[in-house]
C-alpha cells in the first residue's frame, strides 16, 4: 500500500504533519549536519522576541523520570536576525513549512514582531507564543486569560497576511475557554501545549536545580495530558490544532491525530535523540499499514 | 555529530567513585582533547556528557566520577553492554596556541580531556608541565599516563596525602614551571583562580548540564566576552580572556 502522509494545514501543503517543536531544534540548520531536513513537515524556530535575549542563568536544564525541565528563558537574537539571517539560512537547506515562533511582552512587541515575519518571504506560518512559563513578565501572563490571549491574537492578526497559530499553556484551569477566545478573535490555529510549570531541589544543596527555580516540564510523562487537551480543544473548535506535549513515537503522533490534530510537534524528544523526528518518520508507514490508513489525514479527529 | 551503538570493553573503578569506561569505537571525528560524547541511559530521559580521555585504533575512554543516579547506574554495565552515544561534540583545545611550552593544570575529573591535548603537544615537539590536583591520594587518576609522556608532572592533594600538599595554585607556586601558555580543566573555583594567577594566554574547558549537547537547545548557553556562547558548541573550552567570571 502506498502511505499519504500530507496533510494540509490553513491552506499549506505539509508532506507529512512531523515538526520539531520551537526550542528544541535551534534555527533548522543546526542539525542539517545530522540527517536530511527535507523529510520534516515543518519546522517551528526558536521563540524569537523583538530585542536579543540571553535569556536565564544556567544550571537551564533539570531532568526528572519520563521528561525534562528547561528555563531557557528565551535566549534569541531577535526579530531582525531572524528575518535578516536565520530563516533565509534555513531555508538554504529546508523546502518544507518554516514557522516563526514569536513571543513577546506587550501587545505592541507581539505585533511588531509578527509584522515582520508575516513580510519575511521565507516564513510560512506564525506561531504565537502566549505560554512560555519561564520569563518574569509577559510570556505566560497572556496565555492563562481567555480576554489576554484574545487580545494578542486581534493584534497579531491585524498585522499578519500568513497564518497565525496560537501556541497555548497548559497551566491553566480550563485551556478549552482560552482556545475559543483565541478562536473568535480570529486565529487560524492553535498549537498545544506548551510546557508544565515544574520544579527539582537539588537534595544535597537544599536549593532549586534550576538556576530560575522553577522551569517548564515536558518530556513523555506529559503526553496523556497534552492528548486530553488536544482532544477537547479540537472538538470544541472549528480550526486546526497542532498537537504538541511528549510525542516520541509513531503511536503517539498517530494518537494526537486522532485525537484532533492536523500536524504534530516533537519537542523534548530532540533533545535525547536529535533523529527522534526522521525515526517517527520510518515508523509511521509500517504502522498506518498495520491499522489500515492509507492516507493520514483521514484520521484526524476520528475520537 | 553521529549517533552510534559502541559496546563495553571495560568498565572499572580506578580511583575513589572514579570509573574507567572504554568502548569498542571508531569515532574519526574526534581531533582534540575536550570534545565530548553524550551517552544515553537506560531510564534516565536525558544523555550524560562526558570528554573523551583516548582514543586510540578502535577504542575510545571515559573517564567519569560517580557523582548522581545516571553515573551510578552506568558503573553498573558490564562489558558487552551496548551503548548509545552521540559522538562529534565540542570544540577542543587549541594545541597551536601554545608557541613551545604548555603548562596542564586539571583538577580531579578535570584531567582526563588533558590527556589527549598533552598528547598530541608532545607529539608536535612542545615541552609539556603538567599539574594535577586531587582532594586526596585516593582519588588520583591518570598519574603514570602524564608521566608517560612528560616527565614534568606535579601531583596536589588537599589533604597532603600524596604529592604536594594544597591546591594546585600552591603547586604552581611551588614548582615555578617556565610556559607560554596553559590549558586547565577542572573545578570552576580551581580554573578561575588559575587563570587570575597566571598571567600568560590560556584556555579553560567548561562544564554546564546540557540538553541536547550538541548546539540547538540552549540549555548550557553562557554569556562570555564575545557574547552569548553554547558551552557544548563553541566550547566546551573557551580562551581565558573571553570567560565572564
């Protein structure tokens, strides 16, 4: 049987729904080194702010059983490298989606920044970070209220001619009330989740393991969460979702599918295994043949 | 960067919680002392670095200290055992820097990315000092394999139990060996104060837990005099001028 792995995505033609998770693939071409980038459905880059940031003190990184920490904090170089150096280098290498990934700390940050992604002609699609738990101000503030949230994407989406996807937190009471703000105030997509709010004690020390005390948890232990919320947020909606929490496996983007999700993100799976994605990729065929799915986009949202 | 199953030859205590791994490997890619592998474990989510100590035709060596659950648990595998290990990380020391004569200074399981670079300084005709420092006589590794290659090797122990009694800076004192440019690896305590006592160029080799060990994640980014700098990418070693203590 000859698999159909595409999907399409607002209109954009995806040869297959894998793509790295924003943060934890760098800029692309970091790993173009390491195994050909073409195969990939898209990419999403490092959260980009308008100015450089360094980011967090180190330790950054904490581990925990089934998954991670991070509080990176946003380290990037900014909006203009981005657009200027960063996504023409991509894509250099890389003929699939490119997604900018943009954060911010006020409305005006956010829609700066988006305005010149959506001109930049080698971005595809935006992805709007209102969930990153690891920065003091901004960030996640404007992801845990349906009115924030809302806010963000009226702004963003004024400025924007590309699809706009809203990247949404999980640390919140009720993710489905955000996600038909965003919905209403006229996204395109959402993506979900990003990181659980966390933390280790280094027992020895007596003090956090990670230098910003508390981090954004992710890894294979939060799968099952994530899937639940992809699976309410899906049915509650009428956009598309793109999945993200834990996948490492054929099984489990086969699972966001299911559960309502056009493409898939792999996030901290790139971290222990830099192939995790081309891997996903060379499994997926064998086990759409297994339960006899000829094209992958047939099971979307079959839950 | 390559991912590669390499098997166990030889996993055993040398030194006090200080093991010896050496595994069946043909890395080509490693050229220089402080490049590193990252190691996965079996039921730890992230891999552990490590600085390759040898390598010769067919065989690489890591030298680890037993420090946490993962390290424990790699002390438990026995030859045979297969392991998966991304290879081809880091940037080494510089041995060209050094224009005739090089001062080591490594500290515990600092020393062994020294090795490899004292190495190949030899192997280029550059005389060689090397001081070791240790908290005490039983944790003393690589000793007999510096003195195999230099024989102007200082040993330091906190307690005096063997070698010269204090840090290495009070060896460095003691000795007064003549250079035109150091590399240290060790303790961040030890390497800053080294670098403050020395006056001539030098290179440091950093340590930072690490994500993904191989430049993407940003985990172990540092903010150096050039700017923002990936320890696992542009290091882990780094010239002593650019290290924002």
């Amino acid at each position: 049987m000859v698999n159909d792995l595409s999907v399409t995505l607002c209109g954009l033609h995806l040869r297959n729904p894998v793509i790295p998770a924003s943060g934890t693939f760098g800029f692309g071409v970091e790993l173009s080194d390491c195994f050909d980038l073409n195969r990939l459905g898209g990419i999403s880059l490092k959260g980009t702010t308008r100015e450089a940031r360094y980011g967090n003190p180190t330790p950054r990184i904490a581990e925990a059983p089934a998954g991670m920490l991070n509080a990176v904090g946003l380290e990037n170089p900014g909006i203009d490298v981005l657009v200027r150096e960063k996504a023409p280098a991509l894509r250099k290498c890389y003929g699939g989606c490119i997604i900018a990934n943009i954060s911010g700390f006020s409305l005006e940050e956010y829609a700066e920044c988006c305005a010149k992604a959506s001109d930049c002609p080698e971005i595809d699609l935006i992805e709007v970070n209102v969930s990153c738990p690891n920065v003091h101000a901004g960030g996640m503030t404007f992801g845990t209220d349906p009115h924030s949230a809302a806010a963000v994407t009226r702004a963003v989406k004024a400025v924007c001619r590309k699809p706009v996807f809203i990247k949404l937190s999980p640390n919140v009471t009720d993710i489905v009330a955000i996600a038909r703000a965003c919905e209403d105030a006229g996204a395109d997509g959402l993506t979900l989740v990003n990181t659980f709010l966390g933390m280790r004690i280094d027992i020895r020390r007596r003090q956090p393991v990670l230098a910003n005390k508390t981090g954004g948890f992710s890894g294979p232990a939060i799968f099952p969460i994530a899937l639940r919320m992809v699976w309410q947020v899906a049915h509650a909606c009428s956009i598309p979702v793109m999945g993200c929490g834990g996948v490492a496996t054929a099984r489990d983007v086969v699972e966001m599918m299911m559960a309502g999700a056009t493409a898939v993100e792999v996030g901290a799976e790139n971290l222990r295994n830099p192939l995790a994605c081309p891997e996903i990729l060379d499994a997926l065929p064998e086990l759409m043949d297994e339960l006899n799915i000829n094209r992958l986009q047939d099971i979307i949202g079959t839950v | 960067m390559e991912r590669q199953l390499y098997t166990i030859l030889r996993n055993e205590p040398v030194a006090a919680r200080t093991w010896r791994l050496e595994l069946a490997s043909d890395d080509p890619s490693f050229v220089a002392g402080g490049e590193f592998v990252q190691v996965a474990l079996d039921g730890f989510y992230l891999r552990r670095p490590f600085s390759i100590c040898e390598r010769s035709k067919g065989r690489i060596v890591l030298i680890y200290k037993v420090v946490g659950e993962g390290t424990a648990a790699l002390s438990g595998l026995r030859p045979g055992a297969r392991l998966d290990v991304l290879t081809g990380l880091g940037r080494g020391f510089d041995p060209d820097a050094c224009s005739s004569s090089a001062l080591l200074v490594g500290g515990g399981v600092g020393a062994p990315p020294l090795l490899p670079l004292c190495r190949e300084l030899v192997a280029r005709g550059k005389r060689v000092s090397v001081v070791l420092g240790f908290n005490s006589a039983s944790e003393i590794i690589l000793e007999s394999e510096f003195r195999a290659l230099t024989p102007d090797v200082t040993m330091a122990t906190v307690d005096g139990s063997a070698g010269l009694k204090g840090f290495v800076t009070d060896a460095i004192s003691a000795v007064k060996p003549t250079f035109d440019y150091f590399y240290t690896c060790g303790p961040l305590v030890m390497m800053r104060r080294v670098c403050d006592m020395l006056k001539t160029g030098g290179e440091v080799c950093l340590e930072e837990r690490m994500g993904c060990g191989a430049g993407y994640c940003a985990g172990c980014s540092i903010q150096t005099r050039q700017g923002v700098r990936r320890v696992c990418k542009d290091g882990p070693v780094f010239k002593k001028e650019d290290i924002l203590w």
